[in-house]
C-alpha cells in the first residue's frame, strides 16, 4: 500500500499507531492482568509471549476490537476505539485459532468469500495469484474440507496479503505451519512492517525477523 | 481528505454489497449440503400428515383442524433449522470475521437471514399446499395457506435469527431456542391460522393477512438489529 508515502498528513511515524493503556482482563473470576500499557509504532511488531492461559488470546482479541476491556483504553492513530470500532474494523486483518473457512467451498472460494467480507473484493486472477504465493494453486479447487491443517494456514496467509490492512493481529500464526510456511509468514510479516504497518502476534516460536522491528511483551 | 477516506471509510453506502455477500454466501452453502435442507422440508411433511393418521379421516374434522395444524408443522420445522443461522458461522470463526468486516453488521446478519427463509422458509411455502391436500381444504383456502406462510414464515426467520443468536456458544442451545422463541411465534401462529381459517368459513382472510404483513414490517425493522447486538455479545 502506498500509506506510508502519502500519509504524511497523519503522523505515520510522529505518533504510536497503536497504543493501550492501562488495560485490564480477566476471565471469570480470575484476573488476567492488569495495568498493561504499551506502544506500537508504524513499522513495528509487538511479540506477545506468555504461559498458557495468560491472556495472550484475551488481549489480541481486544486489540481487534472483538472483546471489551475490563479497564483501561486502546487508542489507534490517536484515537480512543472501543469494541467493534468501526475505524478500528476499516483497519484490522484479525487471525485467531479458528480459520474460518467453510468445509463446502473450494480454497479458491473460500479466500474470495474472505476478501469480499474485508471490503475489498479480488479479481479471479489476484485469487489465483495469491493462492500460488502460499503453494496452494494446485489445492484451488478442492473443497477445504479435505486440507491439511497447515493448507488451512495458508489460505489464512493468502487472505492476510490480499486484505492490505494496516494492522495485523494474529494469535499464534505458526500453528500447523511448516517449514516453508513459517519462512513465508515472516516474510509477508517482514513486508508488511517495512510498508509501516503494524502488527501485534501471539508466539512461542521465534518468527525468524529482525530484532530492530520487534517490540516484546511478556504477560505472566 | 483522500487520507482521511482511507484511514475511516465512509461505509454508509455499504449495506447493499453487504447484503448480497451474506445471501449469496449462504444460499450457496445451503446448497451444498442440500441433505440437510431436505430433511427439513421431509420433517414438516411427516409432522402434518401424522395427525390424520392419529386423528380422523373423517373430512370435517380434518378441515376443521388442518390450518392449525399446517401452520404449529411450520413453526416446528422453521425451530428446527434455526440453529444453521449462526452456529455454523460461529464454530468455524467465520462469525468473527464478520463482525470484524468493515460492512455494517446489521446488513450482514440481514443477509443471512434473507438466504435462511429463502433455503427453510420458501421451501415451505411451495410445498404447504399440497401437504394441505390431506385436509381436504379447497383451492381458495389453500392458496391463501402459500400467501399467509408466505408473508408469515420470513417473521420466524427474522424473530428465530434473535434466539439463535441469544443461544450461541450455549450447550444445550436447541432447546433453549424453542423455549426462547416460540412465545414469541404465537401471534404469528394465531393470524396465519386465522388467516386460513377465515378464508375456510368464506369470512375472508384480508384482515388476517393486513396484520400478519404489519408483523412482517415490525420484524423487518427490529429483528436484524436485535440479532446483530446479540452475535456481538456472543463473540465478546
């Protein structure tokens, strides 16, 4: 995307993109964490790493805007967005543990649908290309019932390069993803970042990017 | 002001596409997994034709009882495929994704309540008059049968869309939802019976059917947002 190059005008690189402060969760009665204020700046990664049960899930979900913080505000270009937000909704590409894709239809279907859901509905011919990026051209037309879990991955990765969101939240994106698969997630991480945009991924993996880019928080 | 439009986009004028994306979407996957819809039109066909078996074949009674019984057939089958309309979606992550997407939620769940009466709904609406042909109801009365399911069974879809999301993520959720929503089917159930009912006693159903499509409008305009509030509380 050519943000970064017109986008002067909005602070790129003066002001944290994505910002949270003082957040708070907690999962019935116990308290997840609290306090939890950090900064992402444009071209920035945040790693978030923690035990099992930590909250990992529960705060990368509340940075998509799908779970409401308990206290505590994240503010996006500046801005307070609570859940749901719509510029907030404009802005996020959000992978978590399901893959959302529909046994019935084809790979190739599946990613259309995808796209179109994001607003930004791809050619025949962007699906294809994308779909070979991830390995799968072969797999198009198989119905994604009979993929293997990390061909599932993949159609996620697929649909990640296609949406050209500026923030990417995923919760534990080298699942089920192979070798080549997690060289080609850092990869599309890595070109995403140096595009300005920003990312917030839930590992225990290392991803295999450069340090300078990679902001870590640690959640006990 | 390009900026501008691309950090927030004006998605107004997005209800539309939104609409046609849940519909397509869901008719399609409807389609693919056509068992399931015949089981559905196979229940209401089974349930109506077991009362002349328990009853009478005596032609009074069966007239007397047939448009009750054709339309409590109908709210059971519309029950029963409820839980397609966002279990689904919810199960496999999809319903996240459209919660997240740019479109305004209300147009998406809209959609897919449009394509659940047009997969659930309309099915039945063709086939109800022939499964009325055991009640020995005359013409007249059976095409008013199609027109008052016609305008009544996209209200169960609408009020239904409420309960199946209310009950997402719940464990015993099927049951909940009959307990849930058929209170809220009963004045559905009494003007769409009366409807044919009074086109049965020649006292003409007009006013039935005048109400049933003023619920249709209500409906229209309440139940979508309902749902779409509900399916954002279920996934927080």
């Amino acid at each position: 995307m050519s943000r970064k190059e017109d986008g002067g005008g909005w602070g790129y690189n003066r002001h944290p993109m994505l910002e949270a402060k003082k957040l708070a969760a907690r999962r019935g009665f116990s308290r997840l964490f609290t306090g939890l204020s950090f900064r992402v700046a444009s071209g920035e990664a945040l790693v978030v790493t923690g035990a099992n049960g930590s909250g990992k899930t529960t705060l990368l979900r509340m940075l998509a805007g799908l779970t409401a913080p308990e206290a505590g505000e994240i503010q996006w270009h500046g801005k307070q967005v609570g859940s749901f937000d719509r510029e907030l909704r404009a802005a996020v590409a959000f992978s978590g543990h399901l893959p959302a894709l529909k046994d019935g239809l084809t790979a190739e279907e599946n990613l259309a649908s995808l796209v179109a859901l994001e607003g930004s509905p791809a050619s025949r011919d962007a699906i294809a290309h994308a779909l070979d990026a991830v390995a799968l051209s072969r797999q198009r037309n198989l119905p994604a019932r009979v993929l293997s879990q990390g061909q599932r991955r993949r159609i996620g990765l697929a649909r990640l390069s296609l949406a050209a969101r500026p923030l990417w939240v995923l919760d534990e994106p080298l699942a089920a993803l192979d070798a080549a698969g997690s060289a080609l997630l850092a990869r599309m991480v890595g070109r995403h970042l140096a595009n300005g945009g920003v990312a917030v991924i839930a590992t225990h993996a290392p991803l295999g990017l450069p340090e300078s880019r990679l902001a870590s928080l640690v959640l006990s | 002001m390009a900026a501008t439009l691309a950090i927030a986009p004006e998605r107004n004028d997005t209800a539309w596409p939104a609409l046609r994306w849940a519909v397509a979407r869901d008719v399609k996957l409807a389609l693919r997994s056509r068992a399931e819809l015949g089981v559905q039109l196979l229940f209401y066909v089974v349930v109506a034709s077991l009362f002349p078996l328990a009853t009478t074949p005596e032609r009074s009674t069966l007239t007397l009882i047939g448009p009750g019984v054709l339309w409590v057939a109908a709210l059971l089958a519309s029950l029963l495929s409820l839980p397609r309309l966002f279990a689904a979606d919810h199960a496999d992550g999809t319903l996240e994704q459209i919660a997240l997407s740019p479109y305004p939620l209300v147009a998406l769940v809209g959609g897919k309540i449009v394509a659940h009466w047009l997969t659930t709904g309309l099915p039945l609406v063709v086939i109800a008059p022939l499964v009325g042909l055991q009640y020995a109801l005359d013409e007249e009365t059976l095409s008013v049968l199609a027109a008052a399911l016609l305008i009544g069974t996209p209200i169960l879809s609408l009020l239904g869309a409420i309960g199946a999301a209310l009950t997402l993520g719940l464990r015993s959720s099927g049951g909940l939802v009959a307990l849930l929503i058929l209170p809220l089917y009963v004045p559905v159930l009494v003007f769409g019976a009366g409807a044919v009912e009074a086109a049965r006693t020649g006292l003409g159903a007009s006013a039935h059917l005048s109400l049933l499509g003023a619920g249709l409008l209500i409906a229209c305009v309440g139940a979508p947002f309902a749902a779409a509030a509900a399916v954002r509380i279920a996934l927080d």
